[in-house]
C-alpha cells in the first residue's frame, strides 16, 4: 500500500480561499463592452521613461481587449505609424493628438486632448 507523497506536484496548494484553482470563470473580468458614445476619453502626448521618443496615450477605455485591438490597428493604418495596448489604453508611436481627436470624434468617441 502506498502513501500520498505531500511532496509530489499534485499535491502543492498551500492555501485556496475559493473554488478550484483550474477555474478559468472566476479569473476572467467582466468588462463592460459601452458604445463610443458613453466613453470619455484623454489624449496626452508624453515622453517619460520612453528615452526622449514622443508617445501619444488615449486613456479611459471601458472595451473588451478585441475592441481595442481592432481599433487601435485602425488608428495605427490612419496615422502611418506604430501603436500598442496597454492596460485599457492604447500607445501610439509619435505625436498625433490632432489627428486623433479628430478621428475618434468621427467615431463617436467623447474625447478631450489633456496635458500640455
């Protein structure tokens, strides 16, 4: 007869609050998916930590990740330059606030250019 090896990698939950650990519901966020017109966004130009290379931010995103990809690959085709997503905000290589602002306001967004 053999033992349980506490040991074994089976066996390695130290602590669990709630549900099981394979549970993919419980570490999925809801977010909430609004239409541009319920959306407030901010455009900033900023250069810190970015080695002197102007990048222009568009914060206050409340879309699902897909949304925001499709769109910041519109924006990034419209601006002729490159972008990224990151944590609900897009990036976009380069200083294009004008045109952004134009161009999500043809798309119904609320947006304000901030910063100076």
């Amino acid at each position: 007869m053999t033992k349980p090896n506490p040991s074994s990698p089976k066996n390695r939950i130290v602590y669990q609050e709630f549900g099981s650990p394979l549970s993919s519901e419980a570490l999925e966020r809801a977010t909430p998916d609004l239409p541009p017109q319920q959306q407030n966004l901010r455009i900033q130009a900023s250069r810190s930590g970015r080695k002197g290379k102007t990048v222009t931010i568009i914060t206050g995103f409340q879309s699902s990740a897909e949304t925001l990809a499709k769109l910041l690959k519109q924006l990034k085709t419209q601006c002729g330059s490159g972008g990224t997503v990151k944590e609900n905000s897009l990036e976009i290589q380069g200083d294009h606030r004008d045109k952004l602002l134009q161009l999500l306001t043809q798309l119904g967004y609320k947006t304000k250019i901030s910063g100076g």
